[in-house]
C-alpha cells in the first residue's frame, strides 16, 4: 500500500507528492543518512544545502524518474553523489527489468555510489570514468533515458549524451532560472521536441524533458 512522501526539511512537512511504498520511503531514509555520514570526508553536497537535504537534493531527484516513468533502463552522466542517480535507481528498486547506469570520474564519489546501491538494494551499475569515454564505448544495451543535475550547460549535455540519443532515448536534465537562454543557445545547433515542467523545488526552475533529439546539419 502507497502512501504520500512527506519530505521534511527542519522539522516541518514541507512537499507531498504521490503514492510511494514504505519500503521505498526506507531505502531514501537510508541513502540520506549515508550522504550524510560520507559527507565530511566526500563533500557530496553543498554544506550550505545539508539542512535541506530533503528539498534541495531529494525532492528535486523525484523529479527525473516521475519526468519518464515508462522508462526503465537510466544513464545518469556526471553523477556525483548520486543526485538523481541514486534516488532514480531507488523509486526503481522493485521493478524487474529497471537498471540505473551512472557515470563518475571521480573514484571515491564512484565508490560511495556503489555503497549507497548496495545499502540501499537498489539495481545499478556505476561507471569509473569520464563520461565521453564511457559512453562512446557503450555495450551494456539500450538506453530509455539520460538524466543529469548541475552538471554543465545545455550545449555540452547534448554533446555528452548524443551516443544514446542519437539511439533514441529520451533525456531529463535540471535547470535553473537561466533555462530560457540555454534552450535558445542549444536550438541552434540541435533539434529536439520539449516538455518543460515547473520545478517542485523552484518554481523559476524547470525540469526539460528532451526527445526525438538530433544534431541540425551544418
């Protein structure tokens, strides 16, 4: 049985969105305490940001897999300490056929992703290495979609996802208040069908759902 997700920041119920099972409300619990614990050695997150842990990190991952909730096979490029990554493999923990690709250069932030995958029986595979050489070498099967959180501007997503949108999937990516002039900078150079939808965190944020992308001849 679903129940709302209440996610606290400083005590107070602060978003509620749709139905989640216990079990996965737990293993978000679980992840949360272990970002927290590898914070000081990792920095994970931003300081500033670890009282609202819960908003400004998990609430805003929600976002990506509720954004395709068809799609079961996920690359996360650039993942850091696993926001979306991890909550994306998390909300998909019980599906049989989901897995949750993530790609870190970073050793140690590559490491503690596999533990919060492991703590939280969560199903993926994490990939030490720089994303254009992970995923130009890509053999691990199709791709539904790509996501990526504070990462790099429009321009270089695209570039970065193009092995797997050029087969098709589909991409999320979060952006801040200057979504507008990225989306006008990356029309120039690419083509693509758009879904914006308004960020639970920040309504000057958007979430942009990408499909049907491919590069304009030149």
């Amino acid at each position: 049985m679903g129940r709302p997700v209440v996610l606290n920041g400083s005590g107070d119920a602060v978003y509620k969105f749709g139905d989640v099972s216990r079990e996965t409300l737990d293993r978000l619990q679980i992840y949360v305490d272990l970002v927290l614990k590898w914070q000081p050695a990792q920095n994970l997150i931003a300081p500033s940001t670890i009282p609202d842990i819960w908003t400004r990190h998990v609430a805003d991952s929600l976002q990506t897999q509720w954004s395709y909730p068809e799609a079961k096979v996920w690359v996360d490029i650039g993942s850091g300490g696993g926001f979306p990554g991890v909550v994306t493999a998390i909300l998909l923990a019980d599906e049989p056929d989901a897995h949750v690709h993530m790609i870190e250069s970073n050793q140690r932030k590559a490491a503690f992703l596999r533990t919060a995958l492991r703590e939280t029986g969560s199903k993926g595979t994490v990939h030490a290495g720089r994303i254009e050489s992970v995923a130009e070498g890509w053999s691990h099967g199709p791709v539904d979609a790509v996501s990526a959180r504070a990462l790099a501007s429009l321009n270089l997503l695209f570039d970065l996802a193009e092995p797997f949108t050029a087969q098709g999937s589909k991409a999320v990516f979060h952006k801040g208040q200057d979504f507008r002039r990225e989306l006008d900078e990356v029309s120039d150079s690419w083509q693509f069908d758009l879904v914006e939808k308004e960020s639970v965190v920040d309504p000057l944020s958007r979430m942009l759902l990408f499909s049907n992308i491919s590069a304009r001849s030149k």
